[in-house]
C-alpha cells in the first residue's frame, strides 16, 4: 500500500492512528443519523400531503418494488413489457437483499417492506462506521468524521434511508476495504463475495481485493499467503454465481445476464450511450434531474482524479475507478446515475480533507454555512428524487 497517504490530518493523532478520547464513530454516527433521520421524516410528509399510505416512497417505488416481490414470491414470477416491447425481468436485481428481507421476516413478526427498510437503516450504519475506519486508519478522527458528513448529505444520500441496496452493498465493500487495508485477506474476499450478491457493480469490491493481493504478491518478490490466495479467489464468485445462475435459466450461460440487463437499456457501450443522451438532454426529461446527475458524474471524475495525484491507496482507488467506469461506459437512465455512484465514498476523501482542514479555523461562519447549505440541499433535492421525480431514483 502506498504510505503517502497514512499520514494524519488530524493533529491530535497518536500513534498507529489512534486519536485520544472516546471514539469517533460514535459522533460520525451521530451526524449521518440526524442528517438521513430528517430525510426520512421529510419524504414520510411529503407522502401524507400527496394521500400517499404510510411508507409509500420509503419502501414502494421503483426498484423497491422488485426486490420486495423477489422476497415474497421468488425469481422468475414478476416481468414489465415496456413501450418499446422489452421484456423486463426479476433476474436484473441481485439476491442478497430479497434474501436478507426473507430471512428477517422468519424472525420477526413484519411486513416486507418494513423489513427492507430495517435491513438498509441497519446497513447504512454498517457502512458509516466502515467509511468512518478507512478515514480514520488513513487520515486521522477529524477527516473521518467529514468523510462521513459529506457522504450523508449528497444529492443522492436520501437513497440511504429507502428500501434500496445501496447500503448494504455500500457496508459490504467498505468494511472489504478497510480488511485489505489491514491485510485481512480472508475476510476481505468474504467480504467482497457478500458485496458481489449484491449489487451487479458489486464486482468493484472484489476487483479492488485482486488488485491489490496481487500488488502483494509483487511487493512480497512472489510470495503470498494462503489467506492472500484465497481472499482474492473468493472475491468475484458471488457476482460470477449469479451471472452464470442468471445465464444458465436464460439458456445462455456467458451473455444471458447481459441480454438480461439490455432489456433495462442496460448495456456497456463505452460512453456511446451517455454521450447520445447529453446531446438531446436539453430537450428532454426534467429540468433539474438531469443536470445534477450531470453535475454529480462530472464531479466524481474531477475527485478521481485528484485522489490519484494524492496518492490514495491502490484498493480505494481500484474500487471507485472500477464503479466511476461502470457510471460513465455504461447506458441506462441518466438519473440513476448519482446513485450508482453513491457507494463510491473514496471519491469524497479529497473534498473530506479540505473540509476537516477548514473546519478548525473557521468553525462559526463560513464552514457552517457551508455544511448548512449542503445539508439544506441534499434533504430537499433527495426528498424531490424520492417523492415526486418522474425519472427512475
């Protein structure tokens, strides 16, 4: 791993990059609760207003909807014939949420959607205290803690309180990372697997696991570990276990996912995609969606790029490069694009560092301010998203 980037941003750093007092992660967790908490209850009421039943937008929109049906009644049961004639299936989500909201519902006495959102509330948690790690290993409390808050307040972060996969693929791939950043190989490829049952950008965990035990094995002169080897083998198989499931039902092993997938106007293409849909994005769709997702990809590239002339540790990098490439060479809606990138939270360290750089120097106006607007920003852009946006979340 690069050490350029194990130095702290935080003075008050001791040691191993360990910070004196009680711990971080509970104040992160604090910050991003109060943030996603006031979402929550803002989309609760903008659903009450429009005569929606409770928990319409949380737990029963868009891809909420299939996953739910996956839960309660299995693959292969639910298909959309679209206006231009595509067939769209169940087989384009991934199993280990429907598997989780099946699992809790043998436990406890709930409905499936309360247990689809008990199960993303309780991944988002996972996940804060896996970004909140790698920042703090990396760069010390402070950054960590601004990792975590900007993380919450992204135009897109209201998906974190829905019913959606974000989280827990999100938990899955940053605890992932922080285990390769220990060396923990073995749990760093379970971890992956997990994250590859997920979500189909999933693979980018388990990429970033490969990478870097083979970055290893160069540093190490050839030599590697049993846990080393088996980290990085067991990393994809989950993605590859679905695909090839999803291949083998549909009669086509290698491209049956992938036809799958074209029937959503899923399909990689290089840019050609994207490109073809800014040309005519004036002209279409909805003022405002649109030209934040635009703003949001674009921004995302910009921080890539900065995270490389930091230095950031290879695995970080592999792992938002791998899910920034999928976002831009591959077609679909346009507005669901931020989401996709939401995982993506290495992406957020650069703007983290400048943030817990400026905090302690001008704590009462102009970082405050900053902090305020964003979050102002972010609750009622998300709560529009969730509640009233016509384009897929």
């Amino acid at each position: 791993m690069s050490s350029a980037l194990r130095r702290s941003d935080d003075p008050r750093e001791t040691g191993r990059g360990r910070v004196q007092g009680p711990p971080g992660v509970l104040r992160a967790l604090a910050v991003f609760a109060a943030v996603r908490l006031a979402g929550v209850v803002l989309t609760v009421m903008v659903d009450a207003v429009a005569g929606r039943r409770f928990g319409k937008s949380l737990a029963h929109r868009w891809d909420s909807v299939w996953y739910l049906h996956i839960a309660e009644h299995g693959y292969g049961t639910q298909l959309r014939i679209t206006a231009t004639g595509a067939v769209q299936t169940d087989w384009a989500f991934f199993p280990l949420y429907p598997w989780l909201i099946r699992a809790l519902r043998g436990l406890l006495p709930v409905t499936a959607g309360r247990a689809g959102l008990l199960i993303a509330w309780s991944s988002a948690a996972l996940a804060v205290c896996g970004i909140h790690a790698i920042g703090q290993h990396l760069y010390g409390r402070r950054v960590a803690t601004a990792l975590v808050a900007l993380w919450a307040v992204l135009p897109q972060s209201v998906v974190l309180g829905l019913a959606y996969t974000e989280p827990l693929f999100t938990a899955c791939a940053a605890w992932s990372l922080y285990a390769v950043l220990r060396r923990r190989w073995l749990i760093a490829g379970t971890l992956a697997l997990l994250a590859g049952l997920a979500r189909p950008n999933g693979i980018a965990a388990a990429v970033a696991v490969a990478v870097a035990a083979a970055h290893e094995v160069v540093r190490q002169r050839g030599r590697a570990s049993p846990g080393l080897l088996a980290g990085a083998v067991l990393g994809p198989l989950g993605w590859a276990g679905y695909v090839l499931w999803v291949g083998r039902r549909t009669g086509d092993l290698v491209h049956g996912y992938l036809q799958v997938q074209s029937a959503w106007n899923s399909r990689l293409d290089l840019s050609v995609g994207p490109l073809r849909f800014l040309e005519s994005m004036p002209l279409r769709g909805s003022w405002v969606t649109y030209p934040v997702a635009l703003a949001v990809v674009v921004a995302g590239i910009v921080s890539f790029w900065q995270l490389f002339l930091d230095r950031a540790p290879l695995p970080l990098m592999v792992f938002a490069g791998v899910l920034l490439l999928l976002v831009v060479a591959v077609s679909g809606p346009f507005s669901s694009k931020p989401r996709f990138l939401l995982p993506a939270f290495p992406l957020l360290i650069p703007p983290a560092r400048v943030l817990a750089r400026v905090w302690p120097t001008d704590p009462s106006t102009r970082a405050r301010l900053l902090c305020g607007g964003l979050t102002t920003v972010s609750l009622l852009y998300g709560t529009y998203l969730a509640t009233l946006a016509s384009q897929p979340l």
